[in-house]
C-alpha cells in the first residue's frame, strides 16, 4: 500500500544519495537520536585545501564586500548559532573568526586555529603536524538570505588573502560525510581528501576509527582522541 511504499522509499533514500556503507551509518545515527539526546554517529572526511593567489570571483562581483577579523566583543558573536559556550571555549583555544561583509553587513563566516583545534561535536583533537603554514577552519556558515549568491566563494576569497598574508600554505577541515553539498563545495576550491574518521558516542562512551592513526581508540569520559593532520598539498 501506499503507506509502506513511502517507508520503503524513505529507508531507501540514504543509501541511494550516500551509497551502502554511508547511507546504513545515517539510518543508525538516525535511530540513536531518537533514543538518546546523547547518542549519535558522526562520519567526518578531512580535508586539506590549498590557500591560493587564484582569484575565485571577477573583482565586480565583490566590489560591495569587505572581509575582517570579527573579535571576540564583536555584537556580531552574539548572533551566530553556535551555543554562547561553544564560542567562549573556541576564543579560549585561540580561534580566529574572519567574516565577508556586504555594504557592512555580515554575510558569511569561518574560524580557524592554527596549532590544533578542539573539536566541539565529539572529544577529539585535530592536530596540525606544519604549525608554520597550516591552519584548521570549521563551522563555515552562510547567513541563509545569502545562500543563492557568491557569498561563500567570496568569503574563501576573502580568507585566502588575508590566510596567504600570514605565510599559510593549506587549510585542513573536517566536513560531515552527510553533507554532500559542503563536500561539492570544498572540492570545487581544490579540496582534497586526506582522511575519513568514524565517531559512535553512547553517552560517556565513544568508540572512533579512522584512516588516520591511531586508527582504532575507544574512550570514557573526559578522555579524547588526538589526530594528526600532516599530508600536505
């Protein structure tokens, strides 16, 4: 009948946009939700990204637009959607918040680390091997009124002058295997993968593996995993 084909259609649709492996961890993740606030399985593909002098838009497409540091003060912070501790505990490892702004007006932004990052979804540690020409950028977010336009080009743009000004080389990143669009779009900038890393969290206990070594840890608690990041383009 009507009703089970639609079931059937809806168990279907993971494995058919992210294939066996991927769409069966999705149908899980899913389940693990529903039973507990904090459970949930996170499949990441690191990425490592080249900060180039290639211009990514033609100079009238952003002749509008300028691109700042946003501080730690900033109202601006007040705004995004992160948790107000999540932000507080990034500006207390040392991230930087750099923003693309159209006739003054915030239209999208990234934040970056540049000797490791502390990840805020699962206890694990991102850690850069090359401190001196690397960084590691996270929650990339475009205000949703600008979603259509080049606001996220623009903002690479943008990073990538002020990244290149400090003597950076590549960014890594973690992307949810989830998000094909994000995936598309690191690609489209000359991302390439550099890792895969698989994390099930059942409340205190977290069980990863990942391409990266150590490969396999499982962990209580407080205890986190560290992963070193250091291929390189």
């Amino acid at each position: 009948n009507m009703s089970s084909s639609s079931l059937v259609s809806r168990l279907a649709s993971p494995f058919r946009e992210f294939g066996t492996v991927p769409g069966a961890l999705y149908l899980a993740d899913r389940m693990l939700r529903k039973v507990s606030s904090k459970a949930g399985i996170y499949v990441y593909e690191l990425i490592v990204q080249p900060i180039t002098e290639q211009p990514l838009l033609r100079t009238n497409l952003i002749r509008n637009m300028e691109f700042r540091l946003i501080p730690s003060h900033d109202p601006l912070i007040a705004t995004m959607p992160a948790r107000p501790e999540i932000k507080d505990a990034r500006f207390a490892q040392g991230a930087t918040c750099f923003g693309a702004f159209r006739k003054g007006q915030l239209v999208a932004y990234l934040w970056y680390c540049t000797d490791s990052y502390r990840e805020d979804e699962v206890r694990c540690d991102y850690v850069l091997v090359a401190k001196h020409d690397s960084v590691f950028d996270f929650d990339l977010y475009v205000l949703p009124e600008h979603r259509l336009g080049v606001a996220f080009a623009a903002l690479w743009q943008g990073a990538n002058a002020h990244l290149r000004g400090r003597g950076i080389a590549r960014s890594y990143s973690r992307v949810t295997w989830f998000n094909t669009t994000s995936r598309r779009s690191h690609s489209h900038l000359g991302g390439k993968r550099t890792g895969v890393a698989c994390f099930v969290v059942l409340g205190p206990l977290q069980f990863m593996v990942s391409t990266l070594w150590p490969h396999v840890r499982v962990t209580w608690g407080e205890g986190r995993v560290r992963l070193e990041l250091r291929e390189g383009l």
